[in-house]
C-alpha cells in the first residue's frame, strides 16, 4: 500500500508541557519506533518539549491549529513559522471543534491550508458531517462542499502534501465510532471528490484518515478497509499505553 498508514493522536487541550515529556517517555518503546507514521498534535506549549522528548524516535509532532498569516497584529493568534521553528512538522486543520465552536468557515481553513504550505507544515485537513445532516441524508453534499472549499485550487505538488480526516461529528467523543462499512463508503465517496477535482492519480495518492471514538479494539477492522489509510484519535490517544495499543494493532494490519 503505497499510501502507508498513519496513526494521529489528538490531544486537543490536554497535558502541560512536562505531562507531554512524560507521556513519551511512557509510549511503547515500539511505538515510538514504528514502521507506520506516528504522529502527535500536542497543545502549542508541548510542541517544544514534546519535539525534545521525541528526538531519537521515529515520532512527529504537530499543532492542532493556526493563524493563515505570516505574522501581523492578531492578538493571541500563532503562525505556522512559529510553530515549524518549535519543532511541529504537521498541523490539523477544520477539525470540527473549530468550525463549531469558533465560527471557523471552508474559506478561512482553505487560507490556513495554503499558508501551512507555504510555510513548511503539513497540514491534516479534517471534514465531516454532524448527526442532523447524516439523518437527512446530507453526508456527500456536505462532504463534497467542505473538500471542494477547502482545498479548491492549490498547485498539484501542494495537494500532494495534504492529509484529509474524515470526523463525523456525531462519533467525536460520544464512544459510537462510525462502523468500519459507514466510514468506508464515506473514504471512498472522500477520495472521489479529490479525483474530481485533482484526477485519479492524484486522489490515489493522499491519505484519508478516520476519526471519531477509534479504539484499540476498533482500529483493526477500520484500517482494513481499501480506503481508510489511519486514524485520527482523540480520547484513546491521551493515555500512552492505550495508544501504543492502536499503533501495535495498526502495524499489524498491512
Ligand atoms: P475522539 O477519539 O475522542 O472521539 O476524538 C476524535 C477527534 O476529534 C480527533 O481529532
């Protein structure tokens, strides 16, 4: 499988810097060495430590947001450079507690997707439906809407540089994982509009992830599918043995 598998831990606003030097050092000795991608998105003041802490081991790290521009007057905000120089290699991009609850638009992660590459991060660009629009029989429209907004026009090299999500809304954090058949269909349903807009051999080549409620129990059957190259974990990922589980298991697969 040319696409190779990826397992992304998400620990949104978890852990303080020296808790993110422990849980490293606490991740199995063979997770940290894995052959699959291993990364983490760690809270901003974690990127440095964890980056230390990570050196010597096959693990990333990586942000979980930022601001599109270079730098400027935005009070609060951080700029891809900042974080690049901290030691992120990667940033998650419209996850859906930033769509949700901070008003963030397809137009303005589109910005942020263009400026993480122009500045040398690799962003994972997440999309997905929430439980009304999954109950009105929404998913592909809005699947659609968000891929062709978000990733509308880069340069062919730059798309090739993207990691897509797919993040129900409904499976985050509520325990009810989308099943390995649901997620598939929507990967698939993913890979297809990226075909569309980018050709086939393009949309061949970037990986799409599943998050929403993975376990070590789950992740099996999920990376089993054609189409899902890994997952993105929130919950599981911020206990390290736990998360060294779904590594293990997720090597095993391919
Ligand atoms: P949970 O794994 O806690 O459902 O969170 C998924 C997620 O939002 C990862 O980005």
């Amino acid at each position: 499988m040319s696409r190779g598998i990826y397992v992304v831990g998400n620990w949104k606003m978890y852990k303080t810097a020296q808790q993110a030097a422990d849980y490293i050092d606490e991740l199995d000795p063979a997770a940290k060495t894995s052959s699959i991608s291993v990364y983490l998105a760690v809270p901003f003041t974690s990127i440095h430590p964890a980056a230390r802490a990570a050196k010597g081991t096959h693990l990333v790290v990586g942000a979980q947001n930022m601001n599109d521009a270079q730098e400027g007057a935005f009070t609060g905000e951080i700029a891809a450079l900042m974080l690049k120089e901290a030691g992120a290699e990667f940033v998650i991009l419209g996850h859906s507690e930033r769509r949700r609850l901070f008003g963030e638009t397809d137009a303005f992660i589109h910005k942020k997707i263009q400026r993480a590459l122009k500045d040398g991060l690799r962003p994972i660009v997440c999309v997905g439906e929430d439980a009304q629009e999954r109950e009105e029989r929404l998913t592909e429209d809005v699947l659609k809407k968000q891929i062709a907004e978000c990733l509308a026009s880069l340069d062919e090299e730059s798309m090739k540089q993207v990691v897509l999500a797919y993040e129900p809304v409904w499976a985050i954090g509520t325990g009810k994982s989308a099943t390995a058949e649901i997620a598939e269909s929507a990967h698939a349903f993913c890979r297809q509009c990226i075909a569309e807009l980018y050709g086939e051999e393009t949309a061949e080549l970037i990986p799409i992830l599943y998050g929403g409620s993975v376990k070590p129990d789950t992740v099996t059957h999920l990376i089993e599918q054609p189409d899902i190259d890994g997952v993105l974990v929130g919950g599981a990922s911020l206990d390290p043995k736990t998360f060294s589980e779904i590594v293990l298991n997720s090597e095993s697969v391919k």
